[in-house]
C-alpha cells in the first residue's frame, strides 16, 4: 500500500498551533519534512506504512501533549489577563472615585470662595455707596448752606443800598423843596420890587433905580466900564429868568455843595447826586 502525493505534501506541509511551551515548530517542520522524504523514496509499503503510523502516533501524542500544554497557557494567560484587567478595573474604579471626591471637595472649596468673595465684594460695595450717599448729602447740604449766606448777603446788601439810595432820593427831594420855596420867595420879592419901581411913561424902560442898580451903588460911571466888564457884570446879574432855568435843571444857584461822603455814594451807586 502506496502512500499518494497528497498525503505527503499534507506531511511536508503540516501545521501547528503556536506556544510559548513546548516543542520547537522548526524541529517538528524539519521531522515532517523527513517522514515525507522517507515515505517518498525509501523502503516497501508496509515497512513505511508501520512507520508513518509510529511517527504518526508519536506525532499525535506529541501534539496532544503540544495542545494540552498550549490549552494550559491560555488558560493561565486568561486567568493573568483577567486579573489584571480586574486590578485595573479596580485601580480605574479607585482613582475615578478619588478623582470624583477631589473633585467635589474642589467644588465645594470654589462655592465656598465664590461665596466668601462675594459677601465680600458685596459689603464693600454698599459701604463705598454709603460713603458716597453721605459725601453727596454733605456736598449738598454745604452748597445749600452757601447759597443761602449768599442769598442772605445779597439780600442785605440789596436792602442797606435801597435804604441809601431812598436816603438821597429823600435829601434830594428836600433840598428840591427848599430851592422851589426859595425861589417862589425871591420870585415875589422880584416881581414886588419891579412892581415898585416901574419906569414912568415914555422914560427908558433899561434904566434902574439907584438903589437897584449895583454900579450906581458903587459909584461907577457907563463910560468907565468897558466891553469886557459889561460882559462880566452882565454874567453875574442873574435875573428870575436865569433862577428860573436853574430850578427847571435842577441845578440852582444857591444849592449848597455836597459833602463828600455824598459826592461818594451817588458815584457808587450811579444815583444824581448834587453837584
């Protein structure tokens, strides 16, 4: 009984599982290699069939014995992996809940700043607007308080001017008094003295008696005064038309000269005061 060539190339060209213990892949793929040989080209049937099957079972019992040692290390890489993934499902779970619990002391440590800061951020904003609040009502309690001492002055300067400004007017309507009676009383006096010493008809109605006539009382001549003393003479004979102007200017002749004290507060004050 012949072996084929597929049941050699299957020998030449078998395979086995991986592992970390056992034999040697290389050796066992060197032996396979050789059993295919020796099928192929060396003695009868029957002695290489006897042989295949011993090689056959010692391969068996060696890959048996290869699987059980190959089931056995994954068992034990399965058991080590679970393991470790179980510490470090443990050491996962460990450190989240510590990162959780840092983390909540961290929050509870920020609410209690943000909190802390705030109450503090908060008094110290209602005393500065108290400080304001206060520093505006002083501000305008002072600026009040000015105003009316102002107002106060002002009224008082207003009142004491008004009480000079009334005393000149009151003098001054005095002294207006005492003009016009004084030359209502020399107006009649005039026309008395004219009415007296009217000129008879036909006479020279520029001459004057010689009691009115103030050249005839002196002794003077026509002939002695010349141009220039008729004009000053003639200035200084201030008849009732002349009084008479005066008191429409509120200017007369015999108006005493203001004091200065007068003179003083009607230039102050802008009000008419005697000349």
């Amino acid at each position: 009984m012949g072996v084929d060539q597929t049941s050699l190339d299957r020998i030449r060209n078998a395979t086995f599982p991986s592992s970390k213990r056992g034999y040697d892949k290389q050796e066992v793929e060197k032996f396979l290699s050789r059993l295919a040989d020796w099928l192929e080209t060396g003695g009868g049937d029957e002695s290489r069939s006897e042989t295949v099957k011993r090689e056959l079972e010692r391969v068996g019992e060696r890959t048996g014995a290869i699987l059980s040692q190959a089931e056995d290390s994954a068992q034990q890489i399965r058991s080590e992996a679970e393991a470790e993934a179980s510490e470090a499902v443990s050491a996962a779970n460990l450190e989240a809940q510590q990162t959780r619990i840092e983390a909540d002391s961290y929050s509870e440590d920020a609410r209690a700043s943000a909190n802390t800061y705030a109450e503090q951020t908060r008094a110290e904003a209602d005393t500065d607007a108290k400080d304001t609040r206060e520093k505006a009502d002083q501000d305008a309690a002072d600026a009040i308080a000015d105003a009316e001492a102002k107002a106060h002055r002002i009224v008082e300067e207003g009142t004491r001017r008004r009480e000079d400004i009334e005393a000149v007017i009151s003098d001054l309507a005095r002294r207006r008094d005492d003009v016009l009676a004084d030359t209502e009383e020399l107006s009649s006096k005039l026309t008395s003295a004219v009415s007296d010493h009217r000129p008879a008809t036909g006479s020279d109605p520029f001459d004057k008696p010689d009691e009115l006539d103030p050249l005839a009382r002196e002794g003077f001549d026509d002939d002695d005064v010349d141009d220039d003393d008729a004009e000053e003479v003639g200035a200084e004979d201030d008849g009732p038309d002349d009084l008479f102007d005066a008191e429409e200017q509120g200017q007369p002749d015999d108006e005493p000269e203001a004091d200065e004290p007068t003179r003083l507060r009607s230039a102050a004050r802008g009000a008419p005061g005697p000349e």
